[in-house]
C-alpha cells in the first residue's frame, strides 16, 4: 500500500535498529540503566507496541517511557460523569469519537449509558455531529470535544460553520487539553530520570516545532518531532540518541513531510478565535495542572454545553491504589503497578492507562504480558491466568 | 446405502408458487401476520413456501421427520448447532442477512467435517417491515441453502411491535452428519503444524462497517459470506487428519487462533506478511485505526493440519472458488504456551490477544 509500506522496511529497520543498539550501548553501560525516552503521543505507543518495535530493540540499552499523550485516558472521571449527566436528558444527541464511549466515570461510561436508553451516537469527525445536529433541528446535538492540538482546530472549524449557518442547536462539551504544560510538569517532577522526548507529531503539524525549544534549551533534553510509521519511530529514537550520543540537546524535526516549522497558521487562527486557556485542567493520573486545558471563549458561549446544560461538574478522585503518575514519569514500569492485571484490566480499567487502546498500561496488558521472544509469561504479569481464564469460558461458547 | 437415500435437494419438479392474490408492492407486515391466522398462513404460502420450496416444508407439520436411516448412513454422529443472525442493514455489498443465517450455520457444522443437511428458521419480524424485503430475504435463503446443500425443512414466524427489532432478525439451527473417524478439535493444534486460511481477512466487517454510512467512507468491498462444506471436502481429500478447524465471525483470525492456543496448550506464530488482505480492507483499517486480525469473516476457514499436508491442502484449496487465495500464515510451536504472537512485517513481535469488548475507531 503506498505511503504506508515504505515507512515499514524490515531491511531499513533492522539496519536503524542496529545502529541505535551500538550508539546505546556505551551511553546506558556509563548509566548503569537503559535510556529512558519518552514518547510523548498515544498513537506513538501503539505503533510500539503494534508493530512490535520494543522486542526489536537490546532491553538492557533503551526503555520507552509512555507518556501522556494519550486524550482518552488523561480524562478525570469527573468529566466522564458530566457527559453521562447529559446523556440522561431525552432531547439530547450525545456524539463522540469511538473510543472515548468505554472511559470509566464513577457513574459508568458512554457505552454503559447507551445501553440504558441514551441517544448516544459514536461519530468519527466534529463535522458528522453537526451534520446530526442539522438533520434533527429540535434535539440538542452535544459533541465530546476531546483531543490535543491535534483534533482542536477540526473542533473549532466546525463551530465556527455552525455559527455561520446559525445552527443553534449544535453545541461542545469541551475538554480539549495542551500539552507543552503537561510535558513542563513531567519535566519538573523531582525523581526525573528521561534521557529525551520523541515529540508528538500530529501535535506539532498544527503547533510547529518553537514550542518545544524550552525543553532542550532550559531542561536541556533532546526531543525529536516523530512520525507514526514505525521506521518514522525508529529513525527518530536513533536522532534522539545520536544527540544524547554527541552531547547535543535539540528540537529535531524527522516528521518534515507532515510538520512545518512554525505549524499551521489557518488552524492556530481558528483555535485561538474559539477556544481560550482555562486557569488549569485536572488530568486522570497526574493531577489538576496549570492551563493545560482550554474552553470556549464567552462569544462562543451558545456553542458552549457547559454554559448550556446543567451539569455536575464535580470532581472525583482518582482511585488510590492506581499508580499512573509514576508511570508516566517513567519511575515505574506498567506491570510493576500494585493493581496492573488485578484490580486494573482493561475490561474494567482502574486507572487512565489501563483505559484506552493507547494507554501504556492498556498496551502492556494486551501486547507486553507475555514475553514474545518464547520464553513464557513475562515478570509481573498477573493479569495472565486471568485473561486465559477468559478466552477458555469464550472458546466453549463459540 | 448411498446419499441418494437422504434427498436434501429441493424439489424442483414442482414449483410452489404463490397461492392466492400476491401483496401489492408496499405491503407492510402487521402484528396479524405473526396471529397464527389466516394472514399468517397467507405469509407462509406466498412468501415462505415458495422460497424454500421442499417437499419437507410443504406438508406444514409442526415439525419435519427425517429418516433415521437415511441419517445413519452418512455418519455415526450428529451434529446439530444454532446461531441467530440480528446484522444492520439487512443487506450489504456481498449478501444479506438471509444468506448469513443460511452460510453461518452451514459453515459451523462443516468445520467439525460433518455434512450439513438441514435447517430450521426462526424469524422475528418487526412491524413495519415491508413484506417485499422479506420475501428478497426469503428468496436468498432458499438459493443459499440449494448452494450449500441444504434443505430448511422447519420455521416459525413471529411479529413484534415497531421498535422492539430492528426489521428482521432470523435464528437458523441446523444439523449435520459426521462421518466416523473424523476428530477435527481445538485441542489437537500440535507444533509443527500450519495455520492455513482459505482467503482475504475481514472483507465482512469492513463491508458492514461501510455500508451503515455512518463513516463517509466508501471502498467497493464485498461481504466474503459463502457456504464452506464443499471447499472443506476438498481440504479433507488433500489432508485426511485435519486437527483443528474454525470459521472465522465474529472477533476474527485473532479469536480463533486464541482460542486453539489456549485449548491445545501451544504457542502459535502468525506472519503478518502473510496475511491475505484485500488493499480496500487494509486501507481502511489503517485509516479507521482497526485490526484486521479481529475483523469479522463470514467465509474464511481457519485450520490447522500437519505441516507435511500444508502445502497439499492450499493446493486444493486454490482450486476452489473459496479457496483461491489460501495461504499458510503460521504455524504452530511449543512457546510461549496459550498465547498468538504476530511477527509483523517491520520485523517485531507482538502478543495478539483476545480483543476487550468491541474494536472501537480510534480518536487520532
């Protein structure tokens, strides 16, 4: 398939993989510990772990560190149960993108509402839920605007069409979050020990790169702007390690077909016209943090389904026991988490990490239980008899 | 005795056509045609009976009385299973939801190896449902049944008010005889042996996906929803000592093949390389951000035969027309035991697990 099989080389793959192990090598021996590196981007986890990349690379030498990038699972319980409020009022079309449908709230998800009676409609663009809203012109038409900078300006076009064509029962809910403030408090955390960052790509193809200067030039970590493709990955992850290997720390760009210097004006425009930043955003798994969140601007409020709807809008913690804050600072790995596989799967996720097809832990749990290179389950992998437990009750009633 | 001693085959001597005045063109079904009165007798005869068309059918008995001889002369055990078929729309690129309920429970009976015979249909009807759509539905029964060798001998109609189905739902329990000596388990997977499928993976699942239109997508994909038995008889010409054998619905490849790991305690190795997939699907999948190993099939045969049969049984296979891109995608070792590992085509390994709930588009 063209443009994807080129980026999927196993030749050109063996050949980074080899340079990365021998330019790491020296670097983790002076350490005594693998390189820690960060992807910072769900969809970079699950190219990891999809294409298998970690089992391809020495373990003794390079340890990803998933990072927070994952919008589905950063969500608080809290704004689970405001969309789960709203469903619960019959003249209200709730869409969403699909994989925010099966996000725990204390009060249950999307899915498990939808299987009470709510109108709740899975869509794949902001576009398809005002097309909704245009198609039933006496139902409230919510859209669960979730995403980084990614989704954020399709969010904010499609307002700003339904304020051109005065549809005026189309509104957000908005959850949008940034995430340079996030990547800050990462950096911040006390017990850091990353060697370096494989930047977000789609993030950066509407932000640039100049964003991130501040992380090479004040934290001095190297960070590469990466692609998806696996080879995209792999090619950036040798970028980050020749740095940290030449003493360098910069902002790379190996995304160059995608991802413009200074990003997409159009979109930035749009967004800033939309949305604005709120004081801060709680984050599942790392806590409230200082405008990292944005809603929409108060001319925007007939669009705004906080401003619209009454909603609960209450806080619920995190459960204790989940540790994904250590994860995703890389302290800890996902299977070494007290409730990983026990009291966390991804039937019924604890924590944010277990929750989403990107999250670190959800992605351990699915690809990483069970060593691939044959040599029987991996260390810490409690959740294994349980899963195979299950494919055994669902095998006998096939 | 011979099979000519059990005649599945439809009587097509005498055509059962429709008995009194046909529905006009807009007829809707009414909570009358599931009274068990004179409306519902009409249905029957005009709709059902002709579609079916076998003498089995035509008496109206509550039940259909089969030979027990005629049975035993094809083999020493019965096979007998059930599926209900509940598929939005109701017809989609490739088929409809009667084929399915036909082609469903026909294929679960041949991946044991037994010679699927005959069918009872259960349909709920929802009021509302145009009767012409029924009767298109009915009609695709009936062809799917004369193709795979099967005779729907038994049914039941019911009617449900609006909103309580979704226009049509069909439940089909069929059986099958099951010659001796044949013993085709999950369990039997041994190292050493080859997976084998017998074409493109997920063609069903992408194609259902598209045509909900939900996604504003489009791909001319073909659901692949077909009759297995004969293709399998070929298989087991070629390959006598088939060790496991599944089709592979709903949760996919991935589902199958986890479900032999675990059953037979053996690690399998699946190449990613070699999957057969149509570039629609692929490309799809990609930018819909789901995995073709868990996508739905309605006419794709996994097996497991010995690796020295391998090469026999996609050489029969290829010369089937529902065989003719088999391929061999893995293959069966020690390690790691209960669990599929995928080698993908980049060059890594990775766990294929069972899949949590549904596959759901992913946000970015």
């Amino acid at each position: 398939m063209q443009y994807a099989d080129e980026f999927r080389d196993p030749a050109k793959a063996r050949a980074l993989v080899t340079e990365i192990a021998r330019l790491a090598a020296p670097l983790a021996a002076a350490r005594s510990r693998p390189l820690q590196v960060m992807e910072v981007c769900g969809g970079h986890t699950h190219t990891i772990f999809r294409y298998g990349l970690k089992a391809m690379l020495p373990e003794d030498a390079i340890e990803f560190v998933h990072g927070p990038g994952c919008p589905v699972c950063v969500l608080p319980m809290g704004r689970v149960d405001d969309c789960v409020a709203l469903t619960r009022d019959p003249n209200i079309i709730f869409t969403t993108f699909g994989d925010a449908m099966r996000v725990p709230g204390s009060q249950g998800s999307l899915l498990q509402a939808k299987a009470n009676g709510a109108d709740v409609r899975m869509v794949y663009s902001p576009l398809d839920a005002l097309q909704i809203a245009r198609a039933n012109p006496h139902r409230e038409v919510v859209f669960f605007a979730l995403g980084f900078e990614t989704t954020m300006p399709g969010t904010a076009l499609t307002v700003l069409q339904a304020r051109r064509e005065g549809v005026a029962n189309f509104s957000l809910f908005c959850n949008h979050i940034t995430i340079i403030p996030t990547m800050q408090a990462i950096l911040d955390s006390p017990e850091l020990r990353l060697d370096g960052f494989l930047g977000p790509g789609h993030v950066s193809m509407v932000i640039g790169n100049r964003p991130y200067d501040f992380i090479a030039r004040h934290y001095r970590k190297p960070l590469v702007v990466s692609g998806f493709e696996p080879l995209d990955l792999l090619q950036s992850l040798w970028m980050v390690i020749k740095q940290i290997a030449e003493g360098r720390c910069e902002v790379e760009n190996q995304y160059t077909r995608i991802v413009q210097e200074d990003g997409n004006a159009e979109a930035l425009a749009a967004v800033s016209e939309v949305f604005e930043l709120r004081e801060f955003f709680e984050w599942r798994g790392l806590g409230s943090i200082d405008h990292s969140g944005v809603r929409m601007r108060a001319e925007f409020a007939g669009f705004d389904a906080e401003r619209k709807f009454a909603m609960p809008g209450v806080q619920v913690a995190d459960p204790k026991s989940c540790q994904c804050g250590e994860v995703l600072k890389g302290l800890i790995k996902p299977q070494q988490c007290k409730v990983f596989g026990s009291a966390c799967t991804p039937e019924k996720p604890l924590g944010a990490l277990m929750v989403s097809s990107e999250g670190a832990c959800s992605a351990y749990y699915q690809y990483g239980r069970i060593d691939v290179r044959g040599r029987g389950p991996a260390a810490g992998a409690a959740g294994a008899a349980g899963a195979a437990g299950a494919v055994g009750a669902a095998g006998a009633a096939a | 005795m011979t099979d000519a001693a059990i005649d599945t085959r439809s009587s097509a001597a005498q055509p059962m056509g429709p008995r009194g005045a046909a529905y006009p063109p807009s007829a809707t079904i009414t909570m009358a045609h599931g009274g068990g009165g004179r409306a519902m007798r009409g249905l029957i005869e005009k709709v059902i009976l002709p579609a079916f068309n076998n003498p089995l059918l035509a008496t109206l008995e509550d039940q259909a009385r089969i030979s027990m001889a005629g049975l035993a002369s094809l083999g020493d055990r019965l096979a007998f299973t059930t599926d209900s078929y509940v598929v939005t729309p109701i017809e989609f690129p490739g088929g409809d939801i009667g084929k399915l309920a036909v082609c469903g429970t026909v294929n679960d009976l041949a991946v044991c190896g037994a010679r699927p015979l005959f069918l009872s249909c259960g349909l709920v009807l929802e009021e509302g449902l145009e009767i012409a759509d029924l009767s298109r539905i009915a009609e695709s029964m009936g062809r799917a049944a004369r193709e795979a060798g099967v005779t729907i001998v038994t049914g039941d109609t019911k009617v449900v008010e609006r909103g309580a189905a979704d226009r049509l739902f069909v439940n089909t329990a069929g059986i099958g005889m099951l010659p001796a000596a044949i013993d085709i388990q999950a369990n039997r997977a041994r190292p050493g042996d080859a997976i084998i499928v017998n074409g493109n993976l997920g063609d069903h699942g992408i194609a259902i996906l598209l045509a909900r239109n939900e996604l504003a997508l489009s791909a001319a994909v073909q659901s692949d929803v077909a009759p297995l038995y004969s293709l399998i008889v070929s298989m087991r010409a070629a390959c006598p000592d088939i060790h496991c054998m599944r089709d592979a619905t709903r949760g996919g490849l991935a589902t199958v093949l986890n479900e032999f790991a675990v059953s037979s305690n053996v690690g399998i190795r699946v190449r990613e390389a070699a999957l057969p997939l149509d570039p629609a699907v692929r490309g799809a999948c990609e930018i819909l951000g789901l995995d073709p190993l868990y996508l739905a099939n309605e006419g794709k045969v996994v097996a497991v035969v010995p690796g020295i049969h391998a090469d026999a049984v996609v050489a029969a296979m290829r010369s089937h027309p529902e065989g003719r891109a088999a391929a061999i995608v893995g293959e069966v070792c020690t390690q790691p035991a209960g669990s599929v590992i995928l080698s993908t085509a980049i060059g890594g390994d990775r766990v294929v697990d069972m899949l949590v709930g549904e596959q759901l588009p992913r946000i970015c």
